[in-house]
C-alpha cells in the first residue's frame, strides 16, 4: 500500500513538473506541494520550504481577499511576492479536485513580468516615435512667431542703424508684440511637456476640451497636409481618467489617418471625430476619407511592429499603443471598419 501512495505521488510529481505553468496544490489554506516552475518563480531553493505555509503568504496583502473570493472559471490577474522580496505580477487559475478522498485545490500560475517588461518597452518606444513627431511640430510651430520677432528685430536694427525716431508709441507696441510671440512659444513647450509627463494620475476632463487640445497640438501637421479635421461635439459631464494617456491614443488615431491621406494622394483629406455615450462607456470614432483598409490586414491592423506604412514611415506600434493603453487604463476597446469612404477607428471608454 505504501509503495503504490509512493508511486502515486511520484507519478503526481513528474506531471506537476511537466509544465512550464507554476503550480501550488492546496488543502484547507496550506501549500502541500508545488512543481519546480512554481519554485524557481518564487525564488525558493526547494518546494519544502513552501510546504506547511499558508497559499495566502505568497500574495501581497492587497490582493489576497480578490485570491480568496477568486471566481474559479475565470483567470486572475495577482501579485505575487518572492522568497526575495520581489514583487511578481502573474495570471492565475485556481481548480478544485478531489484525490483519495479529500478535497485540494490546484493553482496554476503564468509569470507575467517578461510580458510587463516587453508591454512596457514597446510604451517606451512609442514615447520615442512620438517625440520624434512632436519636435516637428513644435519646430513648425515655433517657424512663424520666430519669423515675425525676426522681422520685428530687423526693422528696429534698420531704424537704429538709420539713426531714426522711433516713436514710444510704436516701440511699445513692437515689444508687446515680442513678448506675445514668446509667451506663445514658451506655451507650445508646455503642451508639449506636459503631454510627455509620466505621472499616470487620473483627474477629471472635459473630453470635449481635450480632444480639442490634442487637436491643437497636431494642427501644424494638418496645415502642411490640408487636411481638415471636424470634433463633433457633444454635451457630456466630465470623466475621471487619464488625461496624457487619452491625448496619446487621440494622437496615433489622427496621425494614423493623416499618414493615410498622404500616402493616397487624397486632395481634400477629411478627418472627423464624434461621441456617442451610453450608461457606462463613451464611444469615439476617428474616422477618415483615405478609402479604408485593405480586407486582408484590417484584422492585423493592432498586432505590435505591424505597419501598412512605407518603411521609412511606420514603426508599427501606434494602433497597438492605442490598444495596451485603452485595455490597461480604461478598461475599454478598439476596434476598426471600412465606411465607404474610409477607416472608422471606434474606442469605448468605460464611464
């Protein structure tokens, strides 16, 4: 008899440690046994230190009554802490069964952190193409005012050269048009810096305003491109998010149908953005007369580095931004269609 338990519980053994998935069986609260997956991720030496301890003691504090109340036939997303000390974000599952008689329960668990580290380069390297973009336009912001306190300049060199009156009158009014100039580029510095600010704090917006600002801060590219660009607006109470994160996917959607216009030639290029809210989400399209998406990639359209772009235009990362930043802040989604004009982007925004 003993040596069929043994044999059993080497059998249970070698098929706990045929998975890469960690895994902790539980009985009444105790961890009993894991696999060696379960005990390299939680940077222990072997499983009988875990043996004996509370399934609880692996969770951070904050997450252990989500792991209790834990909905069986749903993943989970927790936090687990190591032997070390270290903080591991992981997707669990949790399975009820029954061996010899007694009841366990079997977690099995996916370490999350080269996902995070992966989701969290590509953030950075969309960051980086889209300051890329956003010194362009504060350098075609900046060509006008700079041009007119240049002109402003000359004229004054030219008056004093010329040993000339200059009237009060007029030198107070050249010097308020100097100051205006630079208070306007001083502000297009900070829209843009605050843009880039990587606080993540949710405070309450105007959606309506900020689109509009988002828009602002993208007009230098619709003037080079004449595209005109429409927000239809909408009367709508203000919403607690994520202001930089929402002008970010606001951004990839306008720029995305700018590069479209382009690259199609379209002589009158259109962009418009409309609202539509329901009892808990708020709906945005982006959409654009650049003839639509072709059918055989519109399905991919969100998937990391793919661009339907020239090489030298597309980093293929904006829409898959847009995707990670509406998943993991607003608990919302994305989505696209061809109108027949176009490409209709539409995001829901949980309210």
């Amino acid at each position: 008899m003993k040596k069929q338990i043994d044999n059993d519980s080497e059998n249970i053994n070698t098929i706990l440690n045929s998975t890469i998935e960690g895994i902790l069986i539980i009985k009444q609260g105790f961890i009993v046994n894991a696999n060696d997956a379960l005990v390299q991720i939680l940077e222990y030496k072997t499983k009988d230190e875990l043996i004996g301890n509370l399934a609880t003691g692996v969770l951070i504090p904050s997450t252990t009554q989500k792991f209790l109340e834990f909905n069986r036939h749903l993943f989970q997303e927790v936090t687990l802490v190591s032997n070390n000390g270290v903080l591991i974000p992981a997707i669990i599952k949790i399975s009820d069964i029954k061996l010899s008689g007694e009841k366990y329960k079997i977690v099995s668990l996916i370490d999350l952190r080269e996902i995070k580290e992966n989701e969290n380069l590509l953030f950075r390297q969309s960051k980086l193409a889209s300051l890329g973009e956003m010194i362009s336009m504060i350098a075609h912001q900046w060509r006008q005012p700079l041009a007119s306190v240049g002109s402003i300049m000359a004229k004054l060199r030219f008056k004093t050269k010329k040993n000339s009156v200059i009237k009060n009158e007029d030198l107070i009014k050249d010097v308020l048009s100097v100051q205006g100039y630079l208070k306007y580029m001083s502000k297009t510095i900070d829209d843009f810096a605050n843009f880039f600010k990587d606080d993540k704090q949710k405070e309450y917006i105007d959606i309506i305003k900020t689109t509009i600002q988002a828009k602002e801060l993208i007009q230098p590219s619709l003037e080079i491109t004449n595209i005109n660009l429409e927000i239809n607006k909408i009367d709508i109470e203000k919403i607690y998010t994520y202001k930089n994160e929402y002008i970010q996917i606001i951004l990839n959607l306008i720029n995305n149908s700018i590069d479209a216009i382009t690259e199609r030639e379209i002589k009158k290029g259109k962009i418009d953005i409309s609202f539509v809210k329901s009892e808990n989400y708020l709906r945005i399209k982006v959409s654009d007369n650049a003839k639509g998406i072709p059918q055989d990639i519109i399905n991919r359209v969100f998937d990391p580095y793919f661009s339907t772009k020239h090489e030298k235009n597309g980093t293929g990362l904006g829409l898959y931004m847009c995707k990670v930043i509406l998943e993991k802040h607003f608990s919302g989604t994305i989505d696209v269609k061809n109108t027949s004009q176009g490409a209709c982007f539409s995001i829901d925004i949980k309210i």
